[in-house]
C-alpha cells in the first residue's frame, strides 16, 4: 500500500513527537506533516493498556469472534452486558497487535466457571476456576517472536460469564523469574477414598494416609491459582516395600489436564518411605493431580504425604502472608455444617481453604455450607486464608457434629402431599400419571431416606423421551384442579401462591441448568415460562422466558448443591412477587404477614414484573435443562441427572 501522510495539529503533536524521537521534515502554517511508518514506529510506554476491540462487551460481539453456545448475559462486572459461555465448545477470540519479545499481562472478570488465556504462536498460557463472585483473573507472558496474539476466553466445567478484559504491557514472564521452591497448597479432594481422606497428604504426619482401590483413582492438588511448577515430591504408604504406579497431570481445570510425568509402567523406586522427587518440564498449572494404578502388590494407591514444587515469586515478590480468619463459628444441620467468619483485611486477600475429614473446599465470601455429611459424626473444620501471591495464614479451626431433624414417616410421595389429587406428574420418558394418590416410589419419583421428602430425579438417557413442545427432561408436578377432573387454568387476576420448602441436589454432568418452581402462562402469547427459579452452575436466579419478559434477576451466586431453601412465588393483579430464605422461618413469616426481608427486589420495587396473562398454572418438581445431545458422551453415565428434594408445598388462589 502506498504510504500516506497524516496531517496533525501542531500544537498538539509537537511535543509528544520530539519526545518520541520523530524528526518532523516540514512545518506550515498551522499543520505537521509526518510520515504515517513513524508513527506506527512510535513504541508504545510500559504499563500502557494495548488497545481492545469491545472489552466489556457493550457493542455485544463486535470485535469478537464467537464459538456456541454462547450468549450475552446482562449480568455484569461493570457495564450492562457479559459474555456468557454454556458448553464445552463455547468460547470467544480476539487477535491483537503486540511487540514482539515484550513482557504482557492479561486480565478480565470471571463470574463461576470460566478460563482466560492467551496463544502466542504454539505457546498457549492461561488461568481459571470457578469463582462465586466476579474476580479478576491475571496471566502474563512474552509475545517472543510474534507480532499478533489470541486471546480468548472459554468454558471451565460449567457455565460462566466474563467481562472487563485489560491487555497491559509489562511484568510478564520474561521478567526477573524467581526461586524454586515449595508451594502452598489451597485444597486437596480425590476420586473416591476408604476412610484415609485425601488431607492426610499434607498433615506432615507419615502415619496417615489418602489410600483409593482400584486403577485409575486419583488424588487432585489445587494450588489456588495458576503457577509455574516443576516437580513434585510423593511419599507413598508402603514405599519400601513395593513399587507405585502413577501419573502426574497438571493443568489449568481439572477438565484440562495434561501428563507431565509419566510412571505408570516404571513406578516408584519401592525402597524409601521418605519423600520421592519427579521432575518435569516447568508448566504453569493449578490443578495438580496423581492417577494411580495400583502397585507391585496390589491394586491399591496410597500416598503419605505430597508437596509440589515450582516458581514461588520474583525479585521484590510478595512472601508476606495475610491474616487469619476470625470469628469462625459453626452451625449444624441435617447432614450438613455451615460455617460463617470474617475474612482477613489484606488488600491482597484472594480466598480460604477449608478442610475437614472427608473432603476440602474454597471459599471466598465469609460463609460455606458443608453437606453430604454424617450425622451424629464430629467433624473439624480448619480454614487457611491464602493471598494472590499464594501465602497461606495460620490456620483457624472448629469442630461441629451435624444432627438429623429425625426424619419423617412418609413410605410414598402422596403421603407429603396435602392434596394428591391437585397434581399430575411428568416423567422423564415423557409420560403422565394422573392418579399419585398412593402411587408407589418409582425410579424418577419417591420418597427420600429419611421419609421426609419426594425426590425428583431425572437421569441423561439415551432413550429419554420429552415433554411435548420442549427439548428437556422432567420429573415435575403440573397443578390440577383440586377435584383432579381436569387441568387447572387461570389467569393473573387476584392473587394466587405457590410455595416450595426445596433443595437441588445434582446438575447434569455438561449442561448443568435446572428449573425447580415454575409459573407457566399462555405459550401463543409469548408467556410460556412466565418465571422460574433456574439454577445454572452455583448461579441461582429467576428467569422470565428466557429473559424474552424481563432481564434475569440473581439471587445468589454461590449456591451450594444440597442447600435447603424456602421460595415463594405470589401473583396480585399481575404483579409478581419472590420470596426466598434459607434460615427456614420463609412459611412462618409469611403466613404472619412479616416476610417482607425475605422479598427479592428489583431496584426499589417489592415486585419483580407487572404483567398480564391467562392460562397460568404452577409447577413444582425438577425440569432439567439438558438432554442426551447436550451430554454427549457422558450420556446413560449413572451420575449424570438432575436432582431436586421437596420437603413442603402447598397452592393458594383468592
């Protein structure tokens, strides 16, 4: 292309072109005329933002190039919109122009399951989790030789929404380096185990131990976010005495891991029980994870202890760790512990580690619910703060023995119904049964083990069947007149209720979207799912009909699978009313005229939508948001369905 001349301002370039070195070869009258190659040859200052097309999604994909499924969310970081990505083929690029052999760092907001990254040629660096609160995720790295770079956002496990991307020039991975040495480990969680719990490993005592039968089973290290390791040191049980058969995968998701140190012929050296060391070609990584296929004895893998090695900073880096938690308390419930602290007032906090016997997990709000646990069985919590340099706090404990409410005494689901003849059930072979007073526990529709609950199941299967008019699966219940004649309708005049006591207890394994409560309208008015309460990953909120009524509206972002919850949903003359509690006063307080702290509000409104319709119904039960095309090849796994617990639930109309 032929050269042009730029023809600038003088009293506004002038300095700035001195200062850049340009020589300007003539001046008139009020103009500059300068070579438009000595402009782009003007190097840009280090910790200068590089210019992005559409960071923040405002302009939707303008500047991106999208991969589905993916969508805009209106839930955002900053702004008014997100990029929302829902399946393991869902992701978003865009190239960018760099300077060659320059340091970069890469940042942008990540709300649940999510990775960002960057190809610098062959090279691809990127870091991720799943995050219950919008946070900054930050890489860095040398573009080398290359002049352009990709950088992409992309699906982690589940869904997640990302927005605010940053590419600035400086730090890097070119830098000053850092020293090798052992690095914090955030939690620790395995495959299955017999009693010897995966947090032995890093108790520092080599009398206990994580130990799994059977090939394949492994333990998985999160170091809490991405680092640059190098090798790692295994103690195993028995390591005198025969040989251990592994492999080392480390990667940025626990769905993206890679071997880095492959012993599953060679094993262990089968003569010490103190620490081995494997080295390996540095990778940056958080997860870290040991496959086991037995030893030389058996099919047995146990471990001892485990510590990871790599980069533990740069000059000048940050050693310093943060504070405790205080105030850690615990509550007990059924099955469950939920804890509650304040977390540390470091600027540089980034999120606590939580242990217990029987598994660990990570927290960065000051509260976490524990389930799946034993009653009548003491456990002790111990809670780590970690800052963003990987420094760990003393640790904090408490001990806590969750207590069943003594269960109930249903022996089919009709005996927890106030009315079994108000209700029809859809089953996930698309079948209905009208007649469930007395109707016997089936595979998709029964009472829980503690005779206190019906419980909703819908399992991924290949030979599923579907409600007419959708493409998903369903364990539900569909109102009735109260008589049971005939199909209930009626339209948004007076005031009508539902109530639900509830938990979700399992997602699909890819597409883990679940709709438990609904009110249905009109479908050939463009009603259809008037509002449901829809739970996608651990992102509860309410949903109009696809957003097609009005933008979705958040309840929680960090909802843990299991929770026990409480929702209303009340109609007055078109006005549309939420209440949700998970402290199990919601009933009480409402039939005392006093819930209204338990209200989910939309600005400075008690109501969420103001509309109109007529043929409206409730539902209660499980309508999973998934189906055998969207699970794959995880389809007809027996762990892959969808799970909602009702304990209570009644109707009104006036």
């Amino acid at each position: 292309m032929k050269n042009t001349i730029k023809t600038l301002r003088k009293g506004v370039l002038a300095s700035f072109l001195a200062l850049s070195g340009i020589w300007v070869s003539s001046c008139q009258e009020e103009e500059l005329k300068i070579d438009s190659n000595e402009i782009q040859n003007v190097k840009m200052a280090a910790g200068d933002n590089v210019n992005l097309s559409n960071p923040g999604f405002e302009s939707s994909w303008s500047g991106w190039d999208d991969t589905d499924p993916s969508a805009l969310s209106s839930d955002s970081h900053s702004g008014s919109k997100s990029a929302k990505i829902t399946g393991s083929s869902g992701k978003f690029e865009q190239s960018v122009s760099v300077s060659a052999h320059t340091n970069y760092t890469l940042s942008a907001y990540i709300l649940e399951h999510g990775t960002i990254g960057v190809q610098v040629g062959s090279s691809d660096f990127n870091d991720g989790g799943d995050y219950n609160d919008w946070t900054q995720v930050t890489l860095s790295f040398n573009s080398g030789s290359s002049t352009s770079v990709t950088i992409y956002g992309k699906y982690n496990g589940g869904t997640g929404r990302f927005d605010d991307f940053v590419l600035t020039e400086g730090s890097g991975s070119g830098g000053s380096g850092g020293t090798n040495g052992k690095l914090s480990i955030s939690s620790v969680s395995a495959s299955t185990n017999d009693g010897n719990v995966p947090a032995n490993t890093l108790d520092g005592n080599l009398g206990t131990r994580w130990s799994a039968n059977g090939s394949g089973q492994y333990i998985t290290y999160d170091l809490g976010s991405s680092k640059s390791i190098s090798s790692m040191k295994i103690t195993w049980y028995k390591g005198d005495q025969r040989n251990s058969y592994f492999k080392i995968r480390a990667g940025a998701s626990t769905s993206t891991l890679s071997d880095v140190y492959n012993a599953q012929s060679s094993g262990s050296s089968g003569n010490t029980t103190s620490l081995e060391t494997y080295d390996f070609d540095a990778i940056n990584a958080r997860y870290v994870r040991i496959t086991g296929f037995g030893n030389s004895s058996n099919s047995w893998n146990s471990v001892t202890e485990a510590e990871i090695w790599g980069t533990t900073g740069g000059s000048g880096g940050d050693i310093t760790p943060p504070g405790s938690v205080s105030g850690l308390s615990a509550t007990t419930g059924n099955g469950q512990v939920s804890l509650s602290w304040t977390n540390p007032s470091d600027s540089d906090f980034d999120h606590v580690s939580i242990s217990y016997n029987g598994g660990s997990t990570t927290s960065t709000s000051g509260s976490k619910t524990i389930t799946g646990l034993t009653n009548g069985t003491s456990y002790t919590f111990t809670v780590v703060a970690y800052d963003n340099s990987g420094n760990a706090s003393s640790s904090k404990s408490v001990s806590a023995t969750p207590q069943g409410s003594g269960g109930g005494s249903a022996d089919v689901p009709s005996d927890l119904m106030a009315n079994c003849n108000q209700w029809k059930i859809t089953y996930p072979d698309g079948s209905e049964d009208k007649t469930l007073c007395g109707e016997d526990n089936n595979e998709f529709y029964f009472v829980s083990a503690n005779q206190d609950a019906i419980v909703f199941r819908v399992p991924i299967r290949s030979n599923n069947g579907s409600t007419p008019n959708s493409d998903y699966i369903r364990s539900e219940l569909r109102e009735r007149k109260e008589d049971g004649s005939a199909d209930i309708y009626w339209t948004t005049t007076g005031q009508h209720v539902v109530y639900s006591k509830q938990a979700i207890t399992h997602l699909p394994i890819n597409k883990d979207h679940l709709v438990a409560t609904q009110i249905h309208g009109n479908k050939s008015d463009g009603i259809d799912d008037a509002m449901v309460l829809r739970l996608e990953g651990s992102h509860l909120f309410l949903s109009f009909n696809g957003g097609q009524l009005r933008s979705d509206l958040t309840i929680k972002t960090n909802y843990t699978l299991g929770t026990q919850h409480e929702v209303i949903f009340e109609i007055i003359n078109g006005k549309h009313y939420c209440y949700y509690s998970e402290d199990g006063n919601l009933a009480n307080a409402y039939n005392s005229g006093n819930a209204s702290s338990y209200l989910v509000k939309d600005g400075g409104n008690d109501y969420v939508m103001d509309i109109d319709y007529d043929e409206t119904y409730f539902k209660i039960g499980n309508y999973t948001q998934s189906n055998p095309d969207r699970e794959g090849s995880d389809t007809d796994d027996p762990d892959n369905y969808g799970e909602v617990y009702v304990y209570d639930f009644w109707v009104s109309h006036n």
